[in-house]
C-alpha cells in the first residue's frame, strides 16, 4: 500500500479476529520519533558490524544522523509488515532506495536491505529485479536481455524464488509482490 494514498484517504478498514477495525495512519518525522523506536534502531546498528561500516563509508559521525540513516537503508521501504516487532525485534527489508543511484557501492554492500520473506528467508536484490519483470509480463527471453543473464538463469531465479515463497508460477510470484508492496497496481 502506498503511504501517499492512505494519508490521503486517511481510513483504511480492515477485518481482524472477526471484527471491523479502522486503521489510522499518521507520518511522524524521524526526528519525532518515539525515544523507544530510536533505542531500538540504535540497538540494531549497535550490533550491525558491516552497517557501521557502511555508515564509515559514508562518512557519517553524529550519532543520531547515523541511526537515522541506518534506519533510512534497512527499514525505509513500505511493506505490509512491521519493522518493529512487539517483541523488539527489528526486520529489515528491501525497497527502491531512491538514493541508491548516488550512494557508494561500498557503502550498498553493508547497508542495503534485503527482503525478508520471514525470519530465515529472503529476497536478493536480482530477485526483486526478476520479480518486477514477470510483473510486467515479460517472457523469459525478455529478461534475460534486461538482466544481461541466460534464459537458464532467469529459469534458475525463478525456481528459486518459487522456492523461497512456496508459489508454484509466475503468478504465485506477482500475488506476493503486490502483496508485500515489492511492486504497485497501475
């Protein structure tokens, strides 16, 4: 789901253990955040040696700009999954990082996020490319080109992905992506 389109309609219904239940969304500035959200990305980038490292790479030293940008690469994209669990836990994920056309490689190979399909399992960033082809229906050949890989190769993604996802077609494929807000409706 898109964030643009839930604050502009501001009301999202939604049926849980057998009752409605209205959703209401509000975008608080990172700045803003709760302190308790905060320690919790600080915990995480505490504990993320090649995070920090990539945080070096980018020569970023102010403590609460660098929590803010490791939140930014590990949990900026829109899913339909929390980033922060009840429990404390954090899941990062992978979404179209609109700075990654400008951001050192370096730094990409330690901070950017990947998709998580659950605890143990996810989504490479060749993955998610693949997936967003068959979105567009393009047969193998096709993206084979746009990916510069064989047609063996897109197979392979393939099966793999169907693995990882428990889908038997490129249509089990697309359900998950447009489930999960790897791609959008037009």
């Amino acid at each position: 789901m898109n964030p643009d389109y839930i604050l502009k309609h501001n009301a999202e219904l939604v049926v849980y253990n057998n009752q409605l239940y209205q959703v209401k969304v509000e975008l608080v500035p990172f700045p803003e955040c709760s302190a308790k959200t905060k320690l919790a990305i600080a915990s995480a980038l505490e504990d993320d040696q090649p995070g920090q490292l990539g945080l070096d790479i980018l020569n970023i030293d102010d403590e609460n700009d660098r929590i803010e940008q490791y939140a930014f690469c590990k949990f900026g994209g829109w899913d339909n999954q929390a980033d922060i669990k009840k429990d404390g836990t954090l899941v990062p994920e992978y979404f179209d990082c609109p700075r990654r056309p400008t951001c050192p490689k370096e730094a990409q190979k330690f901070l950017c996020g990947v998709f998580w399909i659950n605890e143990t399992t996810f989504l490479t960033p060749r993955e998610i490319q693949y997936i967003k082809l068959t979105a567009d229906d393009l047969p193998d050949k096709q993206i084979a080109e746009r990916m510069c890989i064989s047609i063996s190769t897109v197979a392979s993604h393939r099966k793999h992905i169907q693995r990882k996802l428990n889908v038997p077609t490129k249509i089990g494929i697309t359900r998950f992506a447009l489930e999960r807000g790897i791609i959008t409706p037009v």
